[in-house]
C-alpha cells in the first residue's frame, strides 16, 4: 500500500448509527453447498427483519458477479478474490448501520476467517447451511450438478473442489428444514444476541 494513503476517521461513527437505527449492525454470512437453500434462507431473513423496522441489505452470490465481480472467474485464485471484496463491501455497509445478510458458497475456511478478522470482534455471524450434498443435487434449481457430473462445467464446488464445512459457527441450521423455520431460528439468534429487539 502507499505511504501516502492514510485512513479517514470519520465524524459519525458506526455506534452512532446504530443508536440511531435501534438496532445493532452485524454481517450474517451464509455458507454452504449450492442447492443448500442460503438464497432462500437469506431472502427470508431480509424480509422478516424488514417487518421488525430492521436496516438491513442482502448480498447475493449471483447478483454480485453481476457488478462488483464481473471481472472473475470460478478459478481458485478469483473465488478468493470474490470474497475478499465481498467482505469488503459487507464491512462498509455494517460500518453504516446496517445487518447485512449474505448468501456466498464461499468454500474455504481460511477466506471467511479472514472476512471474520477484518471486522469487530462479535460483528461477524457465520451461517452455516448443513444440507447433504445428495439433497442439494435432487433441488439442483440451477442445473449445476447436472452439468458439473457430465462435466460441462469444472471447478464446481462438491464435486471437484472441496467444500470446507464451519467447525464452529455461530449458527448451524438443518438445510432439510422449511425455509420459514430456518429464518425463526436465526430471528431468535439475533434477539438473544440483543441485536434486534426482543
């Protein structure tokens, strides 16, 4: 980084925000297989929370490469390369207030540690969307495994890259579960955690 590049403080601070919205600004990360249902779960949290006067914003695997990340690949390099902005993005956005929710595969251990690191401490909620990889191939809502076994596509998660499952996060849901019940649970989470109101 350059010498002449110096970080900003600025005047209104996230605390602030925070009392401002009444309520506390965490990144709800959810992680899994493709298939595993986090878009589902994520959007459904999104919207709970907005009928609880909740500020909220929800980064989405696929909308992100839409913009932000059109420039990469699936490569490992540039899957490393996508969460890193990612958690960028989801660091500045809590920093304004916000609970922000999103939904990435995002593989490797070592990648959301890392987001995890760059926020404050307690700021970071790691999901984790536990649904066997034999379910998320029967949903298959965007024909990926499909073309992942016949191998029309390569470098697919679960299939010919790993996929490194949370040893400890902070919550673990059952992906075979309704969606509409995977959402109280993290509702109540965020309640006992004293982030949203009771």
């Amino acid at each position: 980084m350059e010498n002449n590049i110096v970080w900003h403080a600025h005047p209104v601070t996230r605390i602030e925000r925070e009392r401002l919205n009444e309520h506390g600004a965490v990144v709800v990360w959810l992680t899994g297989l493709s298939g595993s249902g986090k878009s589902s779960i994520a959007g459904g949290l999104e919207q709970a929370l907005h009928h609880l006067n909740v500020h909220t914003y929800l980064l989405d695997g696929d909308n992100v490469r839409h913009g932000l990340c059109q420039d990469l690949s699936f490569s490992d390099r540039d899957r490393k390369e996508n969460i890193r902005r990612v958690g960028e993005v989801s660091g500045l956005m809590m920093d304004a207030g916000l609970v922000v929710i999103t939904a990435f595969i995002s593989p490797y251990r070592d990648d959301r540690e890392s987001v995890s690191l760059r926020l404050p401490a307690g700021h970071f909620i790691e999901v984790f969307v536990d649904t066997p990889i034999e379910v998320c191939e029967q949903r298959d809502p965007k024909g990926l495994y499909k073309k992942a076994r016949k191998g029309e596509i390569t470098q697919f998660t679960g299939v010919d890259l790993p996929y490194e499952a949370p040893l400890k996060p902070d919550v673990h849901l059952d992906g075979q579960q309704p969606v509409e019940e995977l959402v109280i649970q993290l509702i109540d989470y965020l309640k006992g955690r004293g982030i949203i109101k009771s």
